[in-house]
C-alpha cells in the first residue's frame, strides 16, 4: 500500500508532505514523493498522519469499565508480594475496550496489574488488534510493578514505613537469590532477578511527594532500572525531579476528579511543569480515564502550555522507549511496524475519531 500526500507529523521528521509505502506489515520507505508500480494507492489530499498513538500505563482488558469488581483481574489480593503474576495471563482481547482503543488511534499500549501490592506483577507490552494475546505481545514482561502510598496501604492495613520496609526486605531476599550459584528455584523470586539486574524495571506507581521520594530512594539503594507512574503531586518535588532527569516519568491520569487525598496535584497544568526540560509519557491509566481519550490528554497538555512536538513524542516514541520497543513502533520509518492513523485535522487540537488506523500494514 502506498499512502500518498501526507501531512505527516512523525518523531525524527521534518514535518511536510510524504509519501508511505508500507509492505509485509512493515514501513518499507517514506519520501517526499514516490512512485511505486503495482501498488494500491490511498491518496490522503494533505490529510494528517502520525504513527500509532502508544500509553505505557493502563490495565486494558484486565479491567473492563462496565463489568463490576468479579470481573477485574488486574489486582491478586492474596500476597503483598506478587512478582510471579503475569498480565497476559489475564488480559482478555475481546473487551469492547480495546476495540474503542484501536479505533482511536492507540495501536500499542502497556496493560498490566493494578497497585493494590507492593509487588504486584509483570506488565506486558501489546498491540490493540487480535484475538489472541500471544499473537499480539510485543513483550510479555517489560517492567515489573510496584507501587507505594494509598492504594496498599489501605489494602494490607499497614503504614509507608512498613511499605517500604516490605518491599527493602524483598529486594534484599531477590539480591541474595540473584547471586546465589546454586538457588533452589524460587517463583516469586526468579522473576525479580533481571529486575535486580537492571534488564528489566521497576514500574513504581507513585503520586505523593514523600512516595515519589521514597521510590527513588529505595532504587538509588538498590541500583535499580524504574521508572515513575503518575506522579501526580511531583510539582511539590520539582527542584528535586529535575536533578534527575534521566528518571522516566509517566505523567497521568490528569484528567477527571480526584478520587482520593494523594490525587490532589492533578491537573495538566502541573504535568507541564513536570514536562520542562525533560522527555515524559502520558498515560491514561485506562479504564481511570479510558483509553480512546488519550489524544484528549495530549490536547488539554498542549492547552496548558506543552509544545505540540513535545506532546506528540509523549504519545508515541517516548513510552515506545520506556517499554523497549521503539525499534517496532512510537515513529514510522523503514523497518518499523507498519501502525499508520490517518487524521482530518490536526490531531490533539480538535476533537475527532482518526479517518483510517492501519496496525502491522492492515486496515482495521
């Protein structure tokens, strides 16, 4: 297929008008002009066009927003401690959820467990389209989550002091395990071995300052790879984030009300400020705030002061990279996979459904 006169807005381009050959699901050239014989052409007349729009936080098809608390798997209520729960075991393709997703533009997302533990599982990286979650993973445990502050401290009736002290004591046992040449196989603690190894993060699900802090803390101890999700109330930690730049954080949800005490810094105002000088990813925490609204979130961001480039790449290469797939998807160019949304206007200024989404080189 050979997507002609494109207003293409893409990571890395030069915005203006392109031509995209895409062929066996992948992207095989973009130019200016091309002429390719015995292809099917779509001449788009000056329309806009991004690569699949990407979130590397949300729990799509673990928890569904309409089928009550029997039906949500994203949080095992048994152990505080859950490393060996895997999302893709749960994650069901045939909630309307991710057809509203794709059909929005996202063609990638993160989808894993919720942060009602400490420790509560390995997030997996997918692609919205497919009936079958083998066929649709791009990485069955990209980071492993964790989480600090309300959420497990109402669950297990314990304090920030005995939550961080769970999860020191933990990271102690999986270090010790890590180095042990002759481990006797452990479940729960085979899966934190690349974690403490620093191949693999540790998704911190965070919003107030002393959380945020904490986590840091805990990671510098640990030499950790994590990164920061949500991190609501980090303006009234700015100076002490932005020494750290090269921490990724994963800014949202920013948008509806505030459902409890640590969410009293949400808002997009204080998501750009976070923003400054920095690469960050929004993120819808679907089904929090569903997941087809996330071109919303990067629209209210540009309203709040965020450049437009800027909001782009926080919704397609930066949370491609924080996931390890950006060799696949969050940019179009030749070899990567062929996840094309189509726009009449400018997306994220104006409220409107995509013309065309293309994920691996189909229409759907």
């Amino acid at each position: 297929m050979l997507i002609k006169n494109a207003t293409l807005l893409n990571p890395g381009t030069e915005p203006g008008i392109y031509d995209i050959l895409v062929q066996n699901g992948k992207i095989a050239r973009l130019e200016p002009e091309l002429d390719v014989e015995d292809e099917l052409e779509l001449d788009v007349q000056g329309m806009f066009v991004t690569p699949g729009l990407v979130d590397a936080h949300t729990h799509l098809g673990l928890k569904a927003d309409s089928e009550g608390p029997f039906y949500a798997d994203h949080n095992e209520k048994k152990s505080i401690l859950s490393p060996e729960m895997r999302a893709i075991d749960a994650i069901d393709p045939q909630s309307v959820n991710f057809q509203e997703a794709r059909e929005a533009g996202i063609t990638t997302c993160a989808s894993g467990p919720g942060s009602l533990d400490v420790i509560g599982g390995q997030y997996a990286c997918i692609k919205t389209a497919g009936t079958v979650i083998d066929d649709m993973v791009l990485d069955p445990y990209f980071a492993m989550k964790c989480a600090l502050g309300e959420n497990p401290k109402k669950a297990y009736e314990t304090t920030r002091m005995g939550i961080a002290a769970t999860l020191r004591n933990f990271l102690f046992q999986a270090r010790a395990y890590a180095q042990e040449p002759n481990r006797k196989f452990d479940m729960k603690l085979e899966p934190m071995i690349p974690v403490i190894r620093g191949e693999k993060a540790l998704k911190i699900h965070c919003h107030a300052p002393l959380d945020i802090v904490t986590a840091v803390r805990i990671c510098d101890e640990f030499h950790l790879k994590f990164t920061l999700d949500h991190v609501t109330c980090g303006v009234e930690v700015l100076d002490f984030l932005q020494k750290r730049p090269e921490i990724p954080l994963l800014l949202g949800p920013s948008l509806g009300a505030r459902g409890k005490v640590e969410l009293h810094g949400k808002g997009f105002a204080n998501v750009v400020k976070l923003a400054e000088n920095r690469d960050v990813c929004l993120i819808t925490d679907a089904p929090v705030i569903p997941l087809q609204y996330l071109p919303i979130c990067a629209g209210l961001a540009i309203s709040k002061g965020m450049p437009y480039e800027k909001a782009l790449e926080a919704v397609t290469i930066n949370p491609a990279r924080v996931m390890g797939v950006e060799a696949r998807v969050g940019s179009l160019a030749p070899g990567k996979d062929g996840d094309v949304v189509i726009w009449k206007d400018r997306p994220f200024v104006v409220i409107q459904e995509p013309v065309a989404v293309f994920i691996n080189g189909e229409r759907i």
